[in-house]
C-alpha cells in the first residue's frame, strides 16, 4: 500500500504513475497421478465452485526483481473483501505451485504477496477476473476417437457433471475445421451431483488434406442457473488414408575400410565410397539423405511417395568414420544404414571456455588417443591472429590474453601431427566465448528532440564500445521532490512517458554494460510540451442578482502550471453573447454582468496557457432574478383542428416565463381541465365534437407566479349526429297530429335542429320546416288518412343523421257534398250519372247514398259503394221522355251523412 502526504503554500499538481519488473501469471490445475510420474495439468474448463486446486503461479521478472519469497494469495472480489487466505511457506522458482483454498461461489480476483531482497513486501493483483462454476465437462473420447481419415466419420464422448441445482442443460459444440456436424443429445437432465455422457458426431470431407487439426469446444449450460456452465477444449485430427508405423529399410551394397587412416592428421588422405539401397512399401519414401554430408552424396531414383528402390553412393574419406545414411518415409518412420568404423584417434573433444575475464579467456579441452605423435596445437583467435603452442596431456588448458573486453571471441583449434617426419594438420575444434565488461564510458550531448501531450522524446551520443549493452535513462520532475523513474533502452534514444505537461523535467543517463555495470550519468534538462490546461474544479454559481450572476472556481489538480489566465464566456439558451476576454490572474471568481433579468444563462469557465491553449470548460446555468408581475399573453388565437381537437396558440414575452398554464371547459362540464406545457402552442385532444369551448391561457415565472389569464372561445367541427329517440304520436284528431322525440343518444350535442316530414301513405309529400323543439303538431290534416311521420337530426353544418319514422291517421269528420254531380248519358229507360269524391274530408267517405224522384211522386234509392276518386252509377227503369229529380250524398263508417248534390235529368223518347 502506497500512501503520499502533500503540504504546500502554493498551487501545484501531481501524478502517480507506476512500473515494475515484476508480474505474475496463475492458472489452476489438478495434481494427476497417472504414468510416469505423478504431474500437474491444468484444469480443463473453467474451475468448479467449491473445489481444491493447485495454483500454478509463474513469476515474471522475479530474478531482475530479487524476490526472495512468497508467502500468501488471496481471493478477494469485485469490491476488494477478502474472501480467501492461503499462506505458502516452501521454495520459489520461475514455476511453483501452491495448493488452494475451496473456491468461493462468486467471481474474484487473486493477489499474491511476498518480499523482495531489500526487505519490502510487494503484491500484485492479476488482472483476469475468474469466475468459478458449478458445471464440469470432461472430455472421455480418445486421440483414436478423435480421429478420421478423409471420407470417414467419428464420434466422441464427453462427461458431463452438474455440481449445481437439478436441472436441463443446454448442449452446444463448434469446432474450427467445420467437422461437428452434431451433439448428441442437445439437451441432457441432470440431478445435483449427477452425471452424463454426450457425443460429439464428426465428418471429414474427402478432399481434407491429413495432418490438418481442428479445435473443438463442446459447452454445457444449466437453464436454471447462469453459473452452471463450463467447456472443453480438444483436438480432432484428420489422419492420412494409409496408415504405416513401419520403417524403411536399408541395405549396404559394400563396407568401406579405413584400416591405419583412422587418425587425425592422416584420415583425409583416403576416402571410400560405399552404395546403399533404401526401400519403403508402406506409404513410401518421402527424403533420403546422409549425416555428415561427406565429399559426395548422390540419391538415385528417389521421387516423393516411391515405393521402389532407391540408390545411394556415398563418397568420403576417413575423417568421416561414423555415417548414418538415412531414409524417411512419408508417415515420418525413419530406417538408416549405420557405418561406424570406430573413434577417430587425435580428435578434439569439448573444446570449452572454462573461464573468462575482461580480456582473457582460459580454453580447456580433451584429445583422443592416437598412434600419431601429437607435433603441436595451432589457435586461430577471430579469424585474426594465431597462436602455437604444446600440450601433451590428454586434458590440456591454454589462457589466451589481450582480447577485447565485452566481446565474442571465436577459437579455431588445430592439432597437429607427425606423419613420416612431417607436420600434417588434423580435423581443427571450435568455441567461442565472451570476454567480462569493463565500466563504460558516460554518454555525452543529450538534447530533447520533441515532445509532445505526456511524453519528451531525447536523444544521446554514445561512445562505439562493445562493452555498452544498453543505456539506463532515469527522470524526474525538476523543482519539488518526486520519484524518480528509471528505463532501460538499447538505443540512443527514449521517450519519457507519463511526464506532465508545461513542467521541466531532469534527465540522467548511463551506459550498462551487458553484466550491468553502469558508467557515470549524464545529465541534462529537457522541457514537456505546453498543452492545454485541465477543467478547473468546483465550479460554483455564487450570487444571482438581477442583473448579474458571481461565479467561483479552483484550480484544476493536473496541469496547473499550464496555466495563464482563466476565461469566462456566457450567453443565453439560445443565443450566444461571449464575454469580453480578460486576464483572470490570482483570483479564483468572476461577476458575470450586465444581464437581463428573469433570463436563463450559460456560463463556462476554462482556463487558457500563455500560448493560447484553452483547456476544456465547465459549464453551470444560472437564472437572473424574474419579475414579480409577470405579463399575460397576447394573440391568443383558437382554431378548430377537426371534430375532436383544438390548436391552441399565442404570444408572449419570454423573460420570466417558466411554462404556461392552458384551461379550457365547455358549457356541459362545471369544471376546467388544465395543463402545463412550456411551449407557446398546444393541441387540445380528446374534446367533444360539435361543443364549444373557452380557454384559458396564463404564463407561469420560475417560483411559480402565475399571471392574469386571456381567454379565447371556438367550436370543434361537426359529426353526423345520432337518429333522434323515441319517436311517438301523442295526440290525433280529425285534422291534426301531434309527436314528441327525445334527442339522439350519439352526438346529442351535434343536433342543431330537426327535419320533420309528413308523408301520405299515397305518396303525396309534404315536408315541413325545420324544428327545434323535441315535439311538434300538423295541422290542417285531411280527416280519415294515413300519413307517415318522419325526424332526423341535423347539426349546424348541415350534417343529417337517418330519419326515424311512425304512422298516424286522421279521425272521421262529416264529408262535403260529392263534387261536379252530372249526367253522363241519357237513354229512354236509363240515366247515367258520374260525380267525384267531396273535397272536404273526401277520405272518410265509405258509401254513397244515391235517391231519386219520379214525376208522378215516387222515390227511389240505392246504395253505391265504389270508393275511387271519381264514380260512375247507371240508374235504369225509367220512363221515356220523363224529368227525374237525382241527389247523392257521401257516408263515413259511422254513418254520418254529408251535404247532398242535387240534379234533375230528362229521359230520352220524347217525340
């Protein structure tokens, strides 16, 4: 735990950056006992809720870093509570592994402790979040399962295990070579604790090329908890067609002898040649080749996949006397011919540098026995220079001298020989070697070469020496203590990172050597980048007059230095009035003036550099003071939208105006509907057709004073109204007819007016004018006739609704005389008479009475019941040439008798 405790009297900013060479890499794995050895393995999958592991724990940079132990991890979750300890007390190394407390159920993170060479505890948190669960999948199917050749199938098993709640789980596999074609079952049951197998179905197209291997992921997933879900991970393999494990075979066609060359010096001086036949009858020859290469190797007849024989003639001399020639079939098996005519006499053996300083370097070596007198050892040193010398112990030791310091020297040893009185050189011995580091010489000439936002890049000038690996560059900010930060680099050159910006800054750097011997520091100064400055902090809205708003700040925490003047810009909603910019130096508030009063504001505060770079700003709002009398509206304008709404809009002044408050009733409702909208319009939904309404608006300020109200009337347009109700006929007479209806039940309030029509049922027509009233009388009926009455509503724009209709008739009522009574023809015995219905009350007649006189005082009568509007009646036994006296009279069902028509006739016959 790092803690750093600052005091200052003046403003400064700070920043915390880290580095380390030491970090840690943890995975879990299970102790397997199975053959050779007991050994660890990872776990497969993700680890199960519960469970003892062993936590492999790889220790990155832990020599650079001098660790000297661990000795605790931790399980600790997303908040940081401690859910698990587990102290360790053995050996560390690159690898170690720590056995584990059960895993928690929820999602953590581990943390490892331990101490360095200096004493110090360190901790490094691994940043992987692990996630335990509470589902196992095994994979149960074979490397042979695994497996298919082109143009076959294969099927493999998978354990499954539910260490969760009894539930459905989900089965899904994928694999990267498209060979899964499907999971069998999808979906397997399982009880707590409970376990199963699944199969995973797969198919090799025929054109797969062998050798190719597919990952395959096969996943478990409970459907009744989001932690029962685990996956493994395997291989399916794509074997070749031919399946061959057997080797080829190779048959010399001669040995080669080397008898008394078999030494070093004189084992060049013959060669031999041997011929060798290779054959493979399984998949095939592939390569065929010699070790060592020798003077000359030539294969015949070798052509990849042949299964013919294959020559070889293999040249070399003596020096070579161990080969192994050397054929490869196709399935990788390998058969050899092995030549070996022993050890070569006089040969170097290990050749070593047993020791090395800064400019010498102590070779060892060891040299067969040999029949040949050993003459003398030659050194080659880098190509260069050589050196003579005689050692003739089978172990010798030479320590060559004034090499150069902090480098790789190369050593070529040749022994020599007498051969028949003369020196013959024999087969030489390599090594090589690097000679100790001196301290290296201090860079020289740092310059910064450029810089930009967090990072100054510098350069150096480095003295060429071998003995320079690397260079050491360590920084810190210059003026006020701070950590000091070290990097290492090859180049001459390095990029300061996470430096603060307008800050300088103190640079060293040192040669190190490749044993890390450090030279003596340069030192220089470089500056960062001016930039621009951060947010300032605390940005507070301090007074609100009416005409002036005070605004207060601090500085920011970063990049204080940066800045030069802070700059306060404001404006209002919806319209920008910048500030007229000035210096804001040593104060940290700013009064805002002069402004409108009962007016919404912006107001931004950023600071800038002295080169003009503005930071970014931050912005508070601040309502100037309203007025206590706020105005109404003005132009309030209603507008009938359609039958169900209103367009409600109007104009007012916007200072001091929060929202406004809109009103409306209509003449039907004793209450008002209100509602607040901040815009200078509404649409009123949801209204009554054919009604109209009065609305009020009034403006509301921001503590919520609300000001007088300005009304405004309309109508919504018409609708068809409803069929008026209950038509009737309340009272009839002889020559009227009284109804009542009662107003329809859809859209009462759309019925205007109402049409009322009479009809006589013999469809003669009269229609009457408008009525208001919900009842309404006809006079001057005809008596004794049926009419039809009809109504229909009708709205103001002249919207009709159906009609509704009743019948009514007439009551009786006495007939007037039958009208234009007159003689149609006259015979000497008969008369013919025709007259029409009377024209009052003609309707109620039912029969006519017709009478008739003689001339001598008889009378006579007869009943004539024809109702049509005109009769014709022929009175017959008459007598010739005399005058009758004719009157009829109209009848109704009751028997009332109307006024009679009269008219004398004269019979024909008279001579």
């Amino acid at each position: 735990m790092w803690e750093l405790h600052l005091e200052s009297t003046s403003n400064y900013s700070l920043s915390v950056t880290a580095n380390s060479t030491l970090a840690w890499l943890g995975e879990f794995c299970i102790l397997d006992p199975s053959p050779p050895h007991p050994h660890y393995r990872p776990a497969e999958g993700r680890p199960l809720t519960n469970t003892v592991y062993y936590l492999e724990v790889m220790l990155v940079g832990y020599l650079e870093s001098e660790v000297i132990d661990v000795h605790l991890v931790e399980f600790v979750d997303v908040s940081g509570s401690l859910l698990r300890t587990i102290p360790y007390d053995e050996g560390i190394d690159d690898v170690f592994y720590i056995r584990s407390e059960p895993l928690p159920e929820q999602h953590f993170y581990m943390k490892l402790y331990g101490k360095v060479h200096s004493g110090n505890t360190f901790s490094r948190l691994q940043p992987v979040l692990i996630t335990p669960v509470k589902a196992s999948v095994e994979v149960l199917a074979t490397s042979d399962d695994l497996s298919a050749k082109p143009g076959h199938v294969a099927q493999g098993d998978f354990l499954v295990t539910n260490f969760g709640l009894e539930s459905d789980f989900n089965i899904t596999g994928t694999d990267s070579g498209k060979f899964l074609q499907y999971m069998e079952p999808t979906v397997i049951h399982l009880t707590e604790g409970g376990s199963g197998t699944v199969t995973a179905h797969f198919k090799v197209k025929t054109g797969t090329a062998p050798g190719t291997v597919s990952t395959v992921m096969v996943t478990a997933q409970s459907l009744k908890q989001t932690y029962s879900v685990n996956t493994a991970i395997t291989h399916f393999h794509v074997v070749p067609k031919t399946e061959d494990d057997v080797p080829p075979t190779c048959t010399l066609a001669n040995e080669p002898d080397c008898t008394g060359f078999t030494y070093n010096g004189i084992c060049s001086q013959k060669n031999w040649t041997v011929e060798a036949t290779i054959q493979d009858l399984g998949s095939g020859l592939s390569n065929v080749y010699a070790r060592p290469d020798g003077i000359a190797s030539v294969v015949a007849g070798l052509a990849p996949g042949t299964k013919d024989l294959v020559n070889v003639t293999y040249s070399a001399d003596c020096c070579s006397s161990q080969v192994d020639i050397i054929g490869v079939d196709t399935q990788g098996n390998v058969g050899k011919c092995v030549i070996d005519m022993g050890a070569l006499g006089g040969y170097i053996l290990d050749l070593e540098a047993e020791d090395v300083g800064e400019t010498w370097v102590l070779l060892r070596w060891e040299i067969t026995s040999s029949d040949l007198d050993l003459h003398k050892y030659r050194l080659l040193i880098n190509n260069d220079f050589t050196q003579e010398f005689l050692c003739r112990e089978p172990i010798c030791h030479h320590n060559v001298t004034y090499l150069d310091p902090c480098s790789l020297q190369s050593f070529e040893l040749t022994p020599h020989f007498y051969v028949g009185g003369a020196d013959r050189a024999g087969q030489p011995a390599y090594t090589k070697a690097t000679t100790l580091d001196t301290d290296p010489e201090m860079p020289s000439n740092g310059v910064q070469v450029n810089a930009t936002l967090g990072t100054i890049t510098v350069s150096w000038d480095a003295v060429s020496s071998k003995c320079v690996s690397q260079f050491e560059v360590c920084y810190r900010p210059f003026g006020f203590d701070a950590t000091e930060i070290c990097e290492r680099t090859a180049l001459p050159n390095y990029t300061l990172q996470g430096v603060e910006a307008c800050a300088v800054y103190e640079v060293s750097v040192r040669a190190v050597s490749p044993s890390g011997r450090r030279s003596q520091a340069l030192e220089f100064f470089v500056n960062s980048e001016d930039a621009e400055p951060e947010a300032p902090r605390n940005v507070l809205v301090d007074l609100v007059r009416e005409f002036s708003v005070t605004i207060t700040w601090d500085d920011p925490l970063l990049r204080v230095h940066c800045i030069d003047r802070y700059v306060i810009s404001y404006g209002e909603v919806k319209k920008t009035v910048p500030l007229i910019e000035r210096a804001v130096r040593g104060e940290h508030y700013a009064t805002v003036f002069p402004l409108l009063p009962c007016t919404n504001y912006t107001i931004d505060v950023f600071a800038v550099s002295i080169t003009g770079k503005a930071g970014p700003g931050v912005r508070r709002s601040a309502a100037t003071l309203e007025d206590p009398d706020p105005e109404p509206v003005n132009s309030l304008l209603v507008n009938s939208a359609n039958t169900s709404s209103l367009h409600v809009t109007w104009a007012s002044l916007e200072n001091c105006v929060d929202h406004y408050h809109v009103c409306y009733y209509d003449p039907s409702t004793p209450f008002e509907t209100c509602q607040d909208v901040t815009e200078k319009e509404i649409r009123l939904r949801d209204l009554k057709p054919c009604t109209s309404y009065t609305v009020f608006v009034s403006t509301v300020s921001f503590s919520g004073i609300v000001s007088n109200r300005t009304s405004q009337s309309s109508r919504t347009l018409d609708v068809q109204p409803g069929e008026p109700q209950n038509l009737r006929v309340t009272s009839e007479t002889a020559h009227t007819i009284e109804i009542k209806y009662d107003p329809p039940t859809t859209n009462p309030q759309c019925a205007n007016e109402y049409d009322i029509q009479q009809i006589k049922l013999d469809s003669y027509r009269h229609a009457s004018q408008p009525e208001f009233l919900h009842e309404s009388i006809f006079s001057d009926m005809e008596a004794c006739t049926d009419y039809e009455v009809r109504v229909r509503a009708v709205s103001t724009d002249k919207q009709a609704s159906s009609w509704v209709s009743t019948n009514a008739s007439t009551s009786e009522d006495v007939p007037s005389e039958p009208q234009s009574f007159e003689v149609l023809e006259t015979t000497a015995s008969t008369v013919t008479l025709v007259w029409y219905r009377p024209e009052e009350n003609g309707q109620c007649v039912s029969q006519y009475a017709l009478a008739w006189s003689a001339p001598d005082g008889s009378s006579y009568s007869k009943t004539v019941t024809p109702l049509d509007f005109q009769v014709e009646e022929n009175v017959t036994g008459l007598t010739a040439c005399s005058e009758y006296h004719f009157n009829v009279t109209g009848v109704t069902s009751s028997g009332a008798r109307g006024t009679s028509a009269v008219i004398n006739a004269v019979t024909a016959g008279c001579l």
